[in-house]
C-alpha cells in the first residue's frame, strides 16, 4: 500500500510536491496556527482537535488509503531549498469511468501566500492529472469575493463556469460558490495547465 505513496513526488522549479508524512506534524500544525486567521473566512471550520497529534495522524492514514485507491492525491508543498513546508494542494473526489474528473482544494501559509508558489504547485498538479492519471477535468471552486483564489485559478488556466448555491459551509455557514475548471484539451481557449 505504502509503496505507491512513498513515490508520488511531483517536482517543480522550486518545491517538491509529496504526500504528508507523520514527521511533518509539527511543522504543519505551527503553520496551520500562524495562520489561522488568514485561513479562517475560506475553509471550513476547523474542528476542536483540529492542531492535535491524533487529527494529523489521521490526515496521514487518509492520504495514504486515498492515494492508494486512487481517490485523491493530497500533497503538501515543500521548499527544496530549505525544506520548509509552505501549504497543501490536494486532487479529490476523483472520478472515473464517463466523468474521468477530480476536485481541486488548496491553501498556502500566510507567510508563503502571494509569492507564486500555488500557481506553480495547481500548474504541476494539474499537468499531473491529465498525463499521469488520464484525467479530463479538473474542478475547482472558492468564494465569490475571494478575489486572490479566483485571480490564480484564472492565471493557472481554469475558466469560469458559473455559481452553486449553498456550495460548502466556509466559516460555519453554507456559502455560494463560483465554479471553475480546466480541461484536458480544452477547447474554450487554452489553459497553458497540461
């Protein structure tokens, strides 16, 4: 099982792409803190045991079970230079069959945000998806007014699709959402993505 998890790397110009591992729990958990209110207005909200030891190593278990059936690839981002963990990205929800989809999410530390770091990481990903896993589409979604998060979906090569109502509870309530995504192929103009 663990095989296939210890190999999934993605490298890009400045990080390496790699599924969490249970050494990365206190570097995780003291980003997560640093940044908890730059966070806050556009995740979910975090539950009481959120920062613990039990929470993270439960994270760790799910990437490796969701690698390995092939239902997502949660990736955090690592600085080569200095091994400095900077945020996550993970492809969800993978579907295959006629769909041949999955779902974006991500976040940056607030130390490591505008930067560039993200595009480069959802650019990687993405190509990933589309040569590696033969996918078609890749969705992604964020707050209306979360103008940052639409601003790198829009330069990373996703299009604007439309809006779902009461998408995702963000801050602890249901929220709208906009939707984007990329296509493999994309014939709406290209992506620049794979």
């Amino acid at each position: 099982m663990l095989r296939g998890f210890r190999k999934l790397r993605i490298e890009t110009e400045r990080m390496t792409l790699r599924p969490p591992i249970h050494s990365d729990f206190r570097p995780w958990a003291s980003l997560r803190a640093q940044s908890n209110e730059y966070l806050t207005p556009w995740e979910p909200s975090w539950a009481k045991d959120h920062l613990t030891r039990k929470a993270f190593t439960n994270r760790v278990y799910w990437a490796q079970r969701s690698v390995s059936s092939g239902t997502a690839v949660p990736l955090f981002l690592i600085r080569r230079h200095d091994d400095a963990l900077l945020g996550a990205i993970t492809l969800d929800n993978i579907r295959r069959g006629p769909a041949q989809a999955g779902t974006l999410g991500y976040w940056t530390g607030q130390p490591f945000a505008r930067q560039g770091y993200m595009q480069e990481a959802i650019k990687a990903l993405v190509h990933h998806a589309f040569t590696r896993l033969d996918l078609s589409r890749i969705e992604a979604a964020c707050l209306p007014e979360n103008t940052a998060s639409r601003g790198l979906l829009e330069t990373s090569g996703f299009k604007y699709e439309g809006v779902a109502q009461s998408y995702l509870q963000i801050d602890g309530r249901w929220r709208t959402h906009v939707l984007y995504a990329a296509l493999r192929g994309d014939r709406r103009g290209k992506t620049g993505a794979g």
